[in-house]
C-alpha cells in the first residue's frame, strides 16, 4: 500500500483530533464545537471557507495549482447517535447520552488529513471542495445542505463519500456500480374501530382483530407484488393497543420501515400497503389513517465515478484491497441526496473486527451503532490518501 509520507508523519496530530471528537459527540445540528474545529483547522491550513449550510455545515474550498475548470466535492459526515457509550477508555465520550458510534468522528478526521495535504501541495488543476456535513443520522442534513445551495454556490462535477465498515478487514475499500444503500422509510397506520366490553365483542368493531389481520395482510406484499429478483424490506416493528384486559379498545396502531434499492419497487410497496391497509380494515368495520414517510433515497453509485474509485483503489492499495463483488446494505446513507444531484460514489472502506480497541473497550462487538464500537485510528492514513489520489485523479484527467 503506497500511503503518502507527509500523511502518515501527521498519523499521531490526526488521531488526537479524531479521539477529540470522539470524547466531544454532538447529535444532528447541534455540531457547533465539531464544526469550529474543523474550521479553526482548515483556516489555519490556508483554506478558504463557507460555513452554515445545512446549519452547522462547512465547507472548504482548495484551489489547485491552476484552473482548468474541473471541481469536485469530498464529503464527511460530523454527528453522533443519541446512545451510550460502553467503553472507559480515555477518549471515551463525555456527554451522557452520545457517543461517535458510526465513525463519524474518522470519518471527519480522514477528510481533514486529505485537506491539509491538498492545501500544502496544491499537486491538482482545479477546485477541490471539502464538505463536512451535519446530521446525517435520520435528519438529512445532506439535504439540508443542498437546499441551502449547497451545489448552487459549489457547483461539482462529481461528489464522492466514504464509510468505515467493521467486518470488511482494515484498510481494505468496498466499490460498486449502482445500489449500495437502501432507501429508508417509515410507515404509520392508525387503526380506529368501535370499543366495547371484552366480554361483549359484537357490540364493538375490534381494532386489534384489524391489526393483526393486516400485519399478516402487509407480509404478502413483498413475497406476492414485488418481483422476487428486487430486495426489498417490509418489517412490521411496533403494534400498540388496548388498556384493560376487560376492553376492546377503540384504537390500535402499527409502525415499521420499508428498505429498497430503487424507487419504482418503493412506488409500487407504498401504495399496496395503503390498499391493503384501506380494505382490510375496512372488510373488519374499521377505518384507517395511512401515513408513509420517505426519508432517504437509495444510494446509487454512478458507473463512471464507480470505475474512478475502483482505478484510484487498485493503484495505491492493489488490486487485493478492492472489493467489487459485494451486496449492497439494507442500511441507508443521506449522501443518496447528493447522489441525486451530481454523479459520483461511495465507498466502504474496513474497519476490521474489533482487535484494534485498546483496554477499556465495553464488552459488545464492534459494529456501527454499538456502545462498543470504536473508529480504527489505522484507517486515518489510509483514508486521507484515498481522498488525496481520488481528487488528484478525477481532476487531473482528461
């Protein structure tokens, strides 16, 4: 693997500032001590910035050695999860309630390490715009981003993202042409039907009859509808009714998720469900109140920024550190937005198994969102030089 000397001599200043974010998480939109970091540290690199997008967003603007129109963007995440932490190692998080338990905090750290390389070279012809970007667990604040002009004021010929991936070994990338996360949904069904005394059901309309019919209803819909060869998700995650053994109450309620890889499959599950949901509550003397949430796309991958990652891969980690005959992940990413508006590509790159935690760890595995997991300070180096040859690459040729 042929990492760049000036980023591996910064190793021990880049994993100070990732174990600092780690001991400081802060949840979506609330980045404000992350986002003066990472300004304080691209200002005093010579990068020029922007701040605010996306409320707590920043972006920095690095200028090549001259200007032969290109731009591109690199993208990383900066929030954390609302979840405890486990471990008591001394970088462990000190906010009750927060924890960096998706590395986000490498991912910030990787992308800082690019920008001070790429500011002290300047070894590109055109712009290269460093995003760090808040609240992209659950709150879209890639999108936040983008409708605060995000690519109005930055226009990009490609953007790119990367994502660490316990279990894929350390320093190795995952790259794909197309699907690689799924889209994330929601759904709500109300249920209203007629209460009565337990002991005199036909006096009522029973909701918890309806419920449970439609949750069995709603499982035909991806084995019956959707074509067997298109994955899709439809899990049924909360049922609540009732209050009193002796009452048939008068309302129940359902929630879930639906996980695809494309939309039409998404189009065609929504409005199943909603008949479904409408004539089988119906069909029990009830009515029903059907919402569905679309939260994020799928994360589609562009062919020809997928085969620039897979090229930039293969030339400074070998071709055996490149995956391409991975699955996609049923798990979702809001870089999907960005992905809609400007080609490009995400990446996983490993995170390994866990053997890099030092003592203190907690005791559960080290896998994303997990009170034990922890960023692999390896991959920092790895990382920061991907970001570097990814933008010299896309930049500098023809």
């Amino acid at each position: 693997m042929k990492l760049l000397e000036p980023i591996i001599a910064w190793h021990d200043e880049i994993t100070t500032i990732r174990r600092d974010l780690h001991a400081h998480p802060e949840l979506a939109y609330q980045e404000v001590r992350t986002a003066d970091k990472v300004a304080e540290l691209l200002e005093s690199w010579g990068i020029s910035l922007h701040r605010g997008l996306g409320i707590t967003g920043v972006v920095g603007i690095i200028e090549g050695k001259s200007d032969n129109g290109k731009r591109v963007g690199l993208r990383a995440d900066m929030d954390a999860l609302p979840m405890q932490e486990l471990n008591d190692f001394p970088h462990a998080s000190r906010h009750e309630g927060k924890m960096h338990a998706c590395g986000h905090d490498g991912h910030t750290a990787m992308l800082l390490a690019a920008s001070k390389y790429l500011a002290e070279t300047r070894d590109f012809e055109g712009i290269v715009y460093v995003i760090f970007q808040p609240a992209e667990e659950g709150f879209g604040g890639a999108k936040k981003m983008i409708e605060d002009g995000l690519f109005n004021l930055f226009p990009m010929d490609a953007v790119f993202g990367m994502h660490n991936w316990p279990g894929l070994p350390a320093g190795e990338f995952s790259v794909r042409s197309g699907a690689i996360m799924a889209s994330s949904n929601t759904f709500s069904i109300k249920i209203e039907g007629k209460g009565a005394h337990g002991g005199m059901p036909n006096l009522g309309a029973d909701p918890i009859m309806a419920a449970a019919q439609l949750a069995m209803s709603l499982q035909t819909v991806v084995s019956r509808n959707v074509n067997p060869l298109e994955p899709a998700v439809l899990s049924i995650t909360q049922i609540h009714a009732g209050s009193a053994d002796n009452v048939i109450p008068t309302e129940a309620s359902l929630r879930g998720t639906v996980r695809t890889f494309s939309l039409e499959t998404l189009d065609l599950i929504e409005t199943r469900m909603r008949d479904i949901a409408q004539q089988s509550c119906a069909a029990m003397g009830c009515s029903v109140v059907f919402e569905f949430d679309r939260r994020y796309p799928p994360t589609i991958n562009h062919a020809d920024e997928a085969d620039i990652c897979a090229d930039v891969v293969r030339n400074f980690a070998g071709a055996s550190a490149l995956h391409q005959d991975i699955s996609p992940s049923m798990g979702a990413e809001d870089f999907s937005y960005m992905l809609q508006e400007v080609p490009g590509c995400y990446v996983w790159i490993g995170n390994g198994e866990g053997d890099h935690r030092t003592a203190g760890h907690g005791l559960g595995p080290c896998t994303l969102h997990n009170g034990s997991y922890d960023f692999n300070d390896k991959l920092l180096p790895v990382g920061a030089t991907y970001w570097v040859s990814l933008a010299q690459h896309y930049l500098n040729i023809n």
